[in-house]
C-alpha cells in the first residue's frame, strides 16, 4: 500500500471505490438510501422533505433514460419531434448534474457538520476542460449511460464533442488547478476552487494568411448546464473612494467609503471525486450591478445612462486578462482580481462565522492557497477585514494571517512578477493601500533588526519598489504574508532560494520549500487514452492504478515481452489516426500515420524556444534537399505539430506562428521531400484538443532555455500517454528524466549553472563566431525569402547579441539529439520499449501525490470521507452526531 493510501486510513481505500459497488442496473439501485446526519431537531422540522429527499437518483438504464427525457420536456421545453444531438447533450449533462448536486449537498453538509479544517484553492485561472465525459467517468456510469444514450438514438461519445470547452484559462497555471479540484475531490478532502466567471475567454485563435487572428471566444453562446446560479450568494465588491478616521475607546478605527459598489455573484460546478461519493465545487464569481437599472435616468429620456452602471459592471468580468497596455486595462484587472479575494474572503468568513469561536482559530479551520500572485490581494483584504470589521489589533490580525495563507510560484523570471502601480492601487483600494504601508514599515523593522546597516536588503525586501512610478511588489506580499512558500519543480525550487528570492529564503529560510507538480490520470489518461488505460487493466487485473499510479511499475517485465510491445503500440497508432482525422477536419492536411509524430503545444513564449524548434525543421528540409534520394533512409519520415497562442501583443510570438506556418507552405508542398517532412500548425489549442493530440505523440518537445520554465506540465502527460521526451535541463524534465532514465529520454543544452555565464559571452561575441555555420545556414535560407519576406524581425532577436534564451549556442546539441531520435526510430521494438517505459514509470506525476504533499505541508488537513449510501433505511440514523 502506499504512503498516500495509509493517509487516508485504514477503510477509506475501500470507500475510494465505493461508487463503482452501486453503479450500474442494480435493481437495488432505487432502494439506496442517502446518509443522514443532521441533528434529530431539523429532521423533526422537515420530516416531509426529509422523506422525499432520502434516495439518491437511480442509475440503471430505464430511470437513466426517463431523467434524460424527463429534461428535455421540462427544463429545455423540446418535444420528441424536435430533439437533436445537442439537445441530448445539453439533456444528459443536466441529468449527470442532478447526482453531482445530491453528492454536493451531502459533502458540503457532512463536512459542516464535522466542523473539519477546509481548504480554499484561489485561481485567476481554471482551466476545467469538457465536463460530461469526466463526470461520466469519475461517477463510474459510462457503460450505464452509453446504453441509455445509445437506447435513444444517440452515441455517448457524439454527445461529448458538443460541449464547449469553457474559457477560464489560458495555459499551464488553470489547467495545475484544475487538476488539483479533481484530486483534492478524489481523495475525500474538504476543499473549494475559487477563480473567475468569465463570459470570454483570451480570445479564440484563428490562423489566416498564415498569421494569428484573434477572434471572441463566446463560450456560453449555447449556455452551460454544469453551472448552478446562486442568486442567494452574492457580496458586495467596493472600489473608489475615501478613508475616514475615527476614534473609538482611544483607538483610532478606519473606515472606507466606498465610491463605487459593485456585486459579485457565485456560479457553482461541482467537481466529482473518482469513484468516492465526495464531490467538492468550484465557485466562480460573475459581476453585476448594484442596482440594476437607473429608472430615473430613464424616464428622463437617458437610455444609455439608464444602462451605464449595468455595463461598468458586468464588464469587469467580461474577458480573460484584458489588455494592459493602457491604464484602463490595469485597472480593469486590478479590479478582476480585488473581485475574486473579496468575494471569496466574505463567502469564507460567512462559512467560518456558523459557529461562535474565537478568531484565533481560523487558522485551524481555515487554508487558503494563493496560486500565483494574482490572488494575493487577499491577505490584505483579510488583514482589512479583522483590523476594520472585527476590531482586531494590528499584531493579532497578522498572526492570523501568517498562519492561513500558502503562496505558490510558478515563474523564475523576474519579469513576470507581478506589480501594481501605486497610484493606481490606491485610487482603486485607499484603505489597502495604508495597510501595504504600515506592513512594510513593521516588516522592514524586522529586516533591519535581523540585517542591521544592509541598504540592499531593505531595498530587495520591501514591497515598494522605487523608482519614476512606484510600484506595489506582489510577489513580496504574497511571501511575507504566508507562512509556507513554494516552488512548482525541484530546480524552480532552488531558484527561489538562490536567485529570485534569495533575500527572503535568507531572512526566512524554513518558509520555502518544493512541491513538485502533477496531472490528474484520471482526464490525461483514463479518460483521454482509453485503449491504453484498458490495457492496464487487463494487464494488472484492476483499475485501482488510477488512485495509485506507482502499480504500474509492476508492469516492467512487459518491456520485454514483445507481443505486450505490440500492443501498446496498436493503441499509439490509433490515437494517431484519431488525430489525424482532427487535423484532415481542422487544417485540411494529410498526414501519415507511419511517420515519426513530433510535437510540441504550448503557449508561445521566445523561452519555449519554438523558435529553435521551426529552425531545425528548416535546417532539415535543406538536408533533405541537399541528400541524394537513397541517403534520405537516414531519416525517419517526420510529421511536426505545433499548437499554442501567443498573447495579442506579444510581436515576436506572432512573429514565430507566422514563420511556422509560412515553412509548412513550403516543405508540405514539396513534393520531392513532402513525404520525409511535414509541418502542422493546430489552431486554437485548449484542453479538448489537447486530450487527442497528446496520447497521439512518438516525440513531444519541451524545449525552454534552462532556468526559464518553472516546471511545465504537459511533459507530464506526455510521458504518462508514452510519449518520449526531447528536453532540456529544465523545470521538471530533470525530475522525469530521474524516474525513467537517462536512456529513455533526450535531454541536451546548457545547464541553468552555465547559462549566465553563456548569455555574457553571447553579448561580448561577434554573432558569426556566436553562431554555428548549420544555424547560419538556416538564418541566411529565411533572409533569401524562400519563407517570404517578412521574418527579419525574428532573426534579429537572435542575431544582434540579444540571444537571451541561448538558441544559437543550443542549436547543435538540439540537432544532436534530433538525430539520435531519427536512429532510434528505426528500431520499432526499441523504440516501443522506451515509450512504453516511460508511461509505467509516470506514476511520481500525478496530481494525487502532488495533493497530499499539500495536505500534509502546508495545509494541515485530512480527508473527511462522506459516508456511504445504504439498502437499509435505518442504517440512515447510526451516523448521525
């Protein structure tokens, strides 16, 4: 048994798997009675409801079927003359729903009633992906509803490509927490997501002559069955206006008045735990008015005005990171993000404030993580809320804090920290912004006392930065603030400590610490690889490795057993003709399933270094140009997949996309090489594409200068789908290349401990003795226009001794590598080998063994497991407190 098993104690493995005992056409099913434990005065008071509420929803065939239909009569008023496939969808989403509700409702009451310690998980991003198909999945009804559905006319997995993809995310940051709802759900802990309900997401990526276009991402066009509208939560969100000083018993009390006020209103999706009863939520926060129409306005013949307040509010949760490039587009997101923590703090406070208790204990009762800065204006809006609201002294109100708060980093690069202008701050949040200063004038006494006469401290420490605009340091806020701090991968981890904020590890040093970062198998292989993860089953005889990923290193002896290699290699090339469908539909490219599937999908940054990566593929196609047609054997035939966005005003990111598209004009339409290399850019990239892209890889590509990458995470579900790794030294590459093998995986490039020291040498050099005569060639090919004639600006970024992401020194070793994956690939057995290594030996990935490091680390919880339905209605009373 594992070490995360034993956590959740001695009977819980058997609870884990509860569900799937009381899934399917059971005709006990409609005898199974819901857990009760409410006290026996309430159910005295409501023995009615009480009676009508005590089953669950039935799940066999025939009450699955009247739920469906029972839907699309009364909640989307279609007749059986006038019902389509997205009318199924939109039927059956509803009907998984209802049992996400029941589970909600009596987690949510069991984990009141246990008055247990919860945690509470801040995103600007959550990037959940499809639901029905997870839902389907988690609840262990897939085969129930596949023939329920079937029954009706319809396939399941029909109904799951009419779902959109919702859009509160952009990359790496919302999918983390995604994946962290589904395992905290999974392994029975109190938790809730707080993010963003955003009626659009960046923007939807079109690619048109070649380049970016960006396009609204409306993803509630057609509605979302998922979400439960709680006009019963919602809080009043201020901004603007003054403070005014009081006195009150010889003390002086602020208060702020508020210039403007808004709503913030909760939108629910519950998010089931994999075959556990428990099913957590997470909250969304959408804006509205106040006061929802100005009538006088109206009558006076001012229809706009009568509308304006309206407007101004909703649209603070219009967009995903708006522009913010102007003052207007800073302040909309400072708004986002005041938004999000004061609403969520309010919901927390209500929830903490049932019981009468001392405020000393929140921290006992109360976790709240910060993913990334973005949230981190809740610690003051905590610090406001117990100083102002509660009349708590300065010194109690900060011990309360430091104990509540976690701060999660997912950046090395300095440049990406964020910070607020302090004029604007204050405008936007007066009061908080007397409290930043009267934290950082206590803070840096301490500082002082610990470092006295240390200029450069005080300097680095503050969470002022000086300057011609005075700037608010998030990141400083968010580490002085918390009491635990962490790193998302092993070297990202040291960095902190030694480069980005050595100053704090030296005045704080047992604060930081690392947790690694995992995917949920349950989406990125049970659910997005199904003949892999039937494989798996049939191999070990259970299922049970989705909740313990570490039994499928006991499948090891299968590396040699080649008819096993066979296999999983049948179901590689199935997941690539299902791509290649995607991409005949999406980019109306052929491409061969024989060929060596390279890909790499992410967002398009110059440290993800795509660049290098479309360079070599030129460098390629001119080898294959330059070599007679019986030496080309030496190369495996190539297809190379890009997907990712590049953020609207990010030049040289558009610039790379269209530099990629305008080489796969060319080679694909070579007709001489065309069959050795192709090249595919997959447009709008998001999480649904990528659950077909990734089980399809032979090669994916995580290519970032080291240093850079904090860790990624789609090389983990790459490796976890049995792809192998092209890499660098970099984020969590080091810590998979530890678990399967140097001899499984590609790493090359410059270490993190050499690079500073290379870039000063890039910056001293000629550029023709900086870069290789391979690279020269490249770069001279691009300038000759045989790609058109608008590329200069790319190669300037490394051609000028600006090479800050070292593509030129890296050039050599990457092709290096490249042709040690081209002999490789020769070898069908040695390669399945390899590739089949890599998925059993994941397990250290998942976002479970990521979860309980939290738990035990920072959060101090434990599972709290809802207990089990049962055949005996007065087995209902034996739990009851």
């Amino acid at each position: 048994m594992s070490g995360l098993q034993k956590q959740i104690s001695g009977s819980d493995s058997k609870t884990l798997m509860s569900r799937k005992s009381f899934c399917g056409s059971n005709s006990n099913m409609n005898q199974l009675f819901r857990p009760e434990f409410g006290s026996t005065q309430s159910l005295a008071n409501h023995e009615r409801l009480w009676h009508l509420m005590q089953n669950y929803l039935p799940s066999d065939k025939k009450s699955i079927q009247e739920q469906i239909v029972n839907h699309v009569e009364f909640s989307l008023a279609r007749t059986r003359f006038d019902f389509h496939q997205v009318h199924c969808y939109q039927a059956v989403s509803h009907s998984i729903r209802d049992r996400l509700i029941e589970s909600f409702n009596d987690t949510q009451l069991y984990f009141h009633e246990q008055d247990c310690k919860r945690v509470y998980y801040l995103s600007i991003e959550f990037l959940i992906g499809r639901c029905l198909q997870n839902a389907v999945g988690n609840l262990g009804l897939q085969d129930s509803y596949t023939e329920a559905v079937q029954e009706l006319g319809y396939k399941l997995e029909d109904l799951y490509d009419e779902e959109v993809d919702p859009a509160l995310g952009n990359g790496g940051l919302g999918r983390l927490a995604a994946c962290f709802l589904d395992s905290l759900a999974t392994l029975n802990y109190p938790a809730f997501g707080y993010g963003i309900r955003y009626s659009y997401g960046i923007f939807k990526q079109l690619i048109q002559n070649g380049q970016q276009v960006e396009a609204p991402d409306y993803w509630l066009e057609k509605g979302n069955p998922w979400e439960i509208e709680r006009l019963d939560v919602q809080y009043p969100v201020k901004f603007y206006g003054r403070v005014v000083k009081r006195h009150e018993n010889g003390q002086e009390k602020s208060l702020w008045e508020a210039g403007e006020t808004i709503v913030a209103r909760a939108y629910d999706t519950p998010i089931p735990g994999y075959m556990t009863f428990n099913t957590i939520a997470l909250r969304l926060w959408r804006s509205v008015p106040a006061n929802e129409f100005d009538f006088t306005s109206f009558n006076e013949g001012d229809y706009f005005k009568s509308l304006e307040a309206r407007e101004k509010a909703e649209y603070i949760t219009s967009v995903l990171y708006p522009n913010d490039n102007s003052y207007a587009g800073k302040e909309l997101r400072l708004k986002q993000e005041y938004l999000l923590v004061s609403a969520t703090l309010q919901d927390i406070m209500r929830r903490f404030k049932k019981v009468r208790r001392d405020w000393s204990i929140l921290p006992e009762k109360v976790a709240i993580q910060l993913n990334d800065t973005h949230p981190s204006l809740a610690i003051l809006e905590l610090l406001r809320i117990l100083i102002d609201q509660e009349s708590m002294t300065h010194a109690n109100a900060w011990e309360i804090i430091s104990k509540t708060f976690g701060y999660t980093n997912h950046t090395v690069l300095p440049e990406a920290l964020e910070k607020w202008g302090v004029d604007l701050l204050g405008s936007l949040l007066p009061r908080h912004l007397e409290i930043i200063y009267y934290v950082n004038m206590i803070f840096l006494n301490k500082v002082s006392a610990k470092f006295p006469g240390d200029a450069h401290k005080l300097s680095a420490l503050s969470l002022i930065e000086e300057g011609p605009v005075k700037k608010i340091r998030m990141a400083n806020l968010s580490i002085i603030g918390s009491h635990m701090v962490n790193g998302v991968a092993r070297i990202h981890s040291e960095l902190l400590k030694t480069d980005l904020f050595k100053d704090h590890f030296e005045m704080r040093p047992k604060k930081f610490i690392n947790i690694t970062n995992g995917v949920a198998p349950r989406r990125w292989l049970r659910s997005c690889n199904q003949q892999l993860a039937k494989l798996y089953d049939e191999w070990l005889g259970t299922d049970e490795w989705v909740l313990n990923m570490d039994m499928l290193k006991t499948l090891e002896d299968k590396c040699e057993d080649q008819l096993a290699l066979i296999q999983f290699m049948k179901v590689k090339r199935n997941n690539k003709q299902r791509l290649i469908k995607w991409v005949r539909q999406y980019c109306n490219v052929e491409v061969n399933a024989d060929t060596l599937f390279d890909i790499q999908v992410k967002r398009i940054h110059e440290y993800k270094r795509q660049f290098m990566n479309i360079l070599y593929v030129i460098y390629r196609y001119l080898l294959l140009k330059d070599t007679p047609t019986e030496g080309r054997k030496k190369f495996a035939p190539r297809t190379v997949f890009f997907g990712g966005k590049a953020a609207p005003g990010y030049l040289n990111a558009k610039r790379i996309i269209k530099l990629i598209n305008a080489v796969a004009e060319v080679v694909n339409h070579d007709l001489d090489t065309n069959h050795f290399l192709k090249v595919v850019f997959l447009p709008n990239y998001n999480v649904s594409s990528a659950e077909i892209i990734i089980p399809a890889s032979d090669i994916s590509q995580h290519i970032s200068t080291a240093g850079t990458e904090a860790s990624g995470t789609s090389n983990m579900k790459f490796v976890m789908n049995g792809g192998i790794i092209l890499g660098t030294w970099d984020g969590a590459n080091i810590e998979i290349a530890e678990e399967v093998g140097l001899d499984n995986i590609f790493i090359f490039g410059a270490r993190v401990e050499e690079v500073g020291k290379l870039i000063d040498n890039m910056k001293n050099s000629d550029p023709f003795q900086y870069i290789q005569k391979p690279l020269w060639n490249v770069i001279q090919s691009i300038r000759s226009g045989i790609f058109g004639h608008d590329h200069h600006g790319l190669l300037d970024s490394i051609t000028n001794r600006n090479d800050f992401y070292l593509v030129g020194h890296d050039f050599y070793h990457y092709a290096q590598a490249q042709i040690k994956i081209d002999q490789l690939y020769q070898d069908k057995i040695q390669w399945a080998k390899k590739a089949f290594y890599n998925s059993i030996r994941s397990g250290k990935f998942s976002s479970d063994r990521t979860i309980h490091e939290y738990a035990e680390k920072i959060w101090n919880i434990k599972p709290i497991v809802v207990p089990q339905p049962t055949a005996n209605k007065q087995d209902r009373f034996k739990i009851q407190k």
